[in-house]
C-alpha cells in the first residue's frame, strides 16, 4: 500500500463500506472491495496502535512508571469540535 496518513485510509474505507451497503456491486467486485476494505482495517489499526504506543511512552514519569492520563479531562472530550 502506498504511504498514506491515517485520515486518507479512513476516507477511503469509508467509501467503500458505502458502495458495499449499497449492494449494487457484482460478488466479483464485492469480493476485492472487501479485501482491500480489510487491508485499510489492518492498516488503520497498526496506526492507532502505534499511536497509542507513542503516547504511553510520553506519559512515563521520571521513574519511567507509565502515569495514566486521559488525552483529554472529561470537559474537552464535551466540547463539540
């Protein structure tokens, strides 16, 4: 798969959940759209894990204890974007 950011994969597996709902597609076509919806998945995933990787290593205190913090207060996750 080529480089793409998170966002991009998201957009595209969002379109093809929508060709795949709308049942128009041969079962050839139905087929490959799944598998490559699938691999996005996989691909999606992997970065959201590495994500949260990343921020747990920013979160270590000095004695390098992960301290667990939401990424945001209950406040900020309220507040429309």
């Amino acid at each position: 798969m080529a480089k793409k950011s998170f966002e991009q994969a998201m957009e595209q597996l969002e379109k093809i959940v929508e060709e795949l709902e709308a049942g128009d597609l041969p079962l050839d076509k139905a087929m490959q759209k799944f598998e490559e919806g699938m691999e996005l998945t996989r691909f999606c995933t992997r970065k959201l894990d590495d994500t949260e990787k990343k921020i747990s290593l920013l979160l270590r205190d000095k004695s390098g204890k992960v301290v667990e913090k939401p990424l945001l207060s209950d406040d900020e996750a309220d507040e429309p974007t």
